[in-house]
C-alpha cells in the first residue's frame, strides 16, 4: 500500500479543497480558517470517491475530514432517501455522539439526515429516527447489528462507509462485528478506514477491508502547547490522601474556573470525586463504569458550568471536547506518555491560556521520564509548603510499587454498547493491584445476592472463578 502525502501548504484554504458554497459557509459559521493537515489530505481523495486509509488520533481534525466531503457527496444526490447512504462505526457513544454533533454543525446548511444509534439509550427513539428515512447513520458495532438483527434498518444502499478509530475497535474488541457489520454492506462502495496507530493486525484489517486505498497521515501529537503552562508538583510519599490534600491546595490557590482531573485507575475517580465534594468542592465523576445517561447528565452540567470539576479516567474522558477549559489537574502521572498529551492538550485551545498541574510522587521517575522525553523537554517542578503529615494508605494496597505500565489492549474490556448492557465502556484495566477493600459503591460490580453480603467473597470477587459466582441454591428440588 502506498503512503502518499499530499505536499503541505500547497492548498491553503478549504474552498481549495472543492468543497462547495453551502459547506464553505458553515465552516465559516464555525470559525476554521484553514484545514488541519489531515483535512487537507484526506478530502480531496474522499471527493474523489476513494478508499481512504487515515492515520490520525482524535483532536487532529479528522472528524471534518470526513464529515466535510461525505456532506459533499451525499447533497449531491437525493435527501431523505428511504434507505441510509452512509455509515459511520466509533467505538464509544461518546465518540459517536460527537460525531453527531459535528454532522450537525457541518451540514446545517443541507437537508440531509442522520440517526445516532448507541447502546445505552432507548432503542424507540432511534427506530422511530430510523422509520422517518434517513441519510447517514453514525453508530456504535453494538447497537447497528442488534438494530439489523431486529430488522429496523436497511444496509442494502449505503455507500460511504466509515470505521472510526479502529486500534480502539480492536483494544474493545469490536472487530468481529465491524466485519460482520462490513459484510452485510454493497460490495460496491467507498470505505474511509481511520485509526489513530498502524500496528501489523490494523494494517492487516485495513488490507481486508480497502479497496487500492489512499494513505495519509499525520504524525501522532508529542508535544505540548506553548500556551499550556505545565508544573509537576513534587510529593515526598506516594500516598492517596497526601495527594489529595495537595490537589485540594492547589485547587483552593489557584484560580481555577473548570478543570478535568485525571485518574489513572476507574475506581479513584469515584473514590477523589467523593472526596472533593466532601471537602465542599463542585465535583463530579465520568468513568467507565456509570451508565450512559449517568455519564451524559455529568458531561451536561460541567458544560453548562454547574458542575467546575470532571474527576475523569482517559478512557472515560478521551475525545471530549471541551473548550475553554482553565486547568488540568493529573491526580496521577499517567501510565503511557502519550496520555499526558492528550490530557494537558484539553487545555490552552484555540489561542487561549491554560495551566497543567501532575502531582509526582518519588514511585514516578520512570513515567516522568516518559513524559519528558517523548515531550522532550523538561517540565518545572515545584513543591507545596506546609502539607501536613500524611496518613497511612489505609486500606489500600494498591499503590505501584514500580513504574509498572499498564497494558493497553485490553481484551477483558466489556462489550458496552449492547442494550443489554448499562455499563459503558471500561477504563484503564486495574490488574496491576489487588484489591484490599471493597470498592466503593458506585464502581462495584453488581455481584449476584448470595455473593454482596458477603465481604471475604467481595475482596477476592475479582479472582473469583466464574462457577463460584454462582449463586447458590439451597435445599431439595
Ligand atoms: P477531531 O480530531 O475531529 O476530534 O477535532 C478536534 C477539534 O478540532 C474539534 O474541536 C474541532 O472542532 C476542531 N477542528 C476541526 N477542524 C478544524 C480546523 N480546520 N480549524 C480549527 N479547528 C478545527
């Protein structure tokens, strides 16, 4: 497969790009003055109604560099078809919802359709959406075959297809529905493959699903903006309430209008809300264990400023777009380097000025290392005065005892957006501790009845074989 770049600065704005009048003038509307780079590469080869390999992450843009042409080339023929001309797959409904919105924004100025269809979210609506007649479907695996399966949508006629973010496809392990997904399409259509990595198996998946595809790409993000200021903050212990207590300080000294508070692990996300709101902070949690209108009731009020604080995960938080965020706050450092990135990139958008504060503890040289190297350059540090004596990690064993890092794929992640299924997605795998107490009540998983009273078997619920979870029934049939 060839990798093409088309030259930069060669196309200089978006009517270059041969977009028409009614797209122009939304992008307009939305303030863009110029195509990010993978815009300018990849909708002239979508215009051009080619198989488009992408490789490019979340925040570079690429959502309008397929909204945009796929807009173009649908307003071109018929609105309101009875059958759908164009899917697009994104592994969370987050990432779905976005795109969505982004349609929306994009295509104001035409009449075409789309239905959103998501798991955790009442299938009536979106088969009455679906009954209407519409002209794009921007879904997650999940809910579009059980939607198929019930018979409530038509496949027959679509032809842009759109898998998005397809390493995240395979992490959650959504590709044997993708291609099941794939092969109830016309053979006769043009597929735009996107993934933010290129591992061998992507590339192999790619090769099964593109037709003499156009490569483009753009380099991941590794460095950070100048308009973020960036300060680890120096702990002496590696403790869960020194760092809070730092975090509090902070959050108390700093003029801080609304912040993301990143956790590397779900269950402190629930634990560090509850402790801010305890200390009369306006705080509320997003990870991947609360149910979806959990998660969209939280995202709604932190946008409308009734909630300042998201005490968030990466997997929970990723592709959120937030604008004119003031801090970031890194609770932990994160496990991969490349999170930090996108966790500070959350600030200092758009020309504005923002702060990212990591709170580092003497068990993290090695993923500061990471930071400052991929980053390549070193961060500030400073220390917080007058912390007072920190108290024992009571109850908690969990705390790293190397740089371990976590992995990334993890296949032991739940199928979500199944209806069936009120959980989201999952966060960051918590393997690399046990743990010692029970969670807290909103991470726990719902055990069956004759398991929750019991709290020997709650502890090691997690190593628990899958026979003895069963409940257990007493005396004769
Ligand atoms: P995406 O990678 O599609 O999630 O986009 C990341 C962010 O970039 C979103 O906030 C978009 O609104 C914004 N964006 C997309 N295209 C442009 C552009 N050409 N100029 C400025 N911002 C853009």
């Amino acid at each position: 497969m060839e990798i093409e770049r088309v030259k930069q600065n060669k196309v200089t704005s978006f009517a270059d790009l041969g977009l028409s009048e009614d797209i122009l003038k939304a992008i307009q509307d939305v303030g863009y003055t110029t195509p990010t780079p993978i815009q300018e590469q990849a909708i002239p080869y979508v215009l051009q109604m080619r198989d488009v390999l992408g490789c490019a992450q979340t925040g570079t843009g690429k959502t309008a560099g397929f909204v945009l042409p796929m807009l173009e080339i649908l307003g071109s023929g018929r609105a309101r078809a009875r059958m759908p001309r164009s899917l697009i797959l994104e592994p969370t409904r987050e990432l779905a919802a976005q795109v969505a919105e982004n349609f929306q924004i994009y295509g104001k100025y035409h009449k075409l359709s789309m239905a959103l269809l998501i798991g955790g979210e009442t299938m009536d609506e979106q088969i009455r959406n679906l009954d209407r007649g519409v002209d794009v479907l921007i879904a997650t695996p999940g809910r579009m075959i059980d939607l198929y399966e019930r018979g409530k949508v038509m496949l027959n006629d679509i032809k842009i297809f759109v898998i998005d973010e397809a390493d995240r496809m395979l992490d959650m392990g959504f590709i044997p529905d993708v291609e099941k997904i794939a092969g109830l399409l016309p053979s006769m259509r043009q597929t735009l493959f996107f993934s933010a990595t290129m591992p061998p198996e992507i590339r192999k998946l790619a090769d099964r699903f593109l037709s003499n595809p156009k490569s483009v790409t753009v380099a991941p993000p590794s460095s950070t903006s100048e308009n973020v200021k960036q300060i680890f903050v120096n702990l002496p212990q590696n403790n869960d309430w020194l760092k809070r207590e730092a975090l509090r300080t902070l959050l108390r000294r700093e003029q801080v209008q609304n912040a993301f508070i990143f956790c590397n692990r779900k269950r402190d996300v629930a634990t560090l809300q509850k402790s801010l709101s305890k200390h009369g902070f306006n705080a509320g949690p997003l990870h991947g264990d609360m149910t979806q209108s959990e998660r969209t009731a939280t995202l709604e009020k932190f946008k409308k400023n009734e909630i300042s604080l998201l005490v968030c995960s990466d997997v929970a938080a990723r592709g959120l777009d937030v604008e004119a965020l003031s801090h970031v706050f890194n609770f932990d450092v994160p496990f991969h380097a490349e999170d930090y990135v996108h966790r500070i990139g959350r600030t200092g958008r758009a020309g504005r000025s923002g702060t990212a504060y990591t709170l580092v503890t003497p068990d993290d040289d090695k993923l500061v290392n990471a930071v400052e190297e991929l980053i390549k350059k070193k961060i500030d540090r400073e220390s917080i005065g007058d912390l007072p004596e920190p108290r024992p990690n009571v109850g908690h064993s969990h705390r790293r005892v190397s740089a371990h890092r976590g992995p990334r794929r993890d296949h032991h992640r739940q199928r979500n957006d199944r209806p069936s299924e009120k959980r989201n997605q999952g966060d960051a795998p918590s393997r690399d501790f046990k743990e010692t107490q029970p969670a807290p009540a909103t991470t726990r998983v719902a055990q069956p009845p004759t398991q929750r009273s019991n709290s020997t078997q709650d502890r090691f619920a997690d190593d628990m074989p899958a026979f003895l979870r069963r409940p257990v029934t007493t005396g004769s049939r």
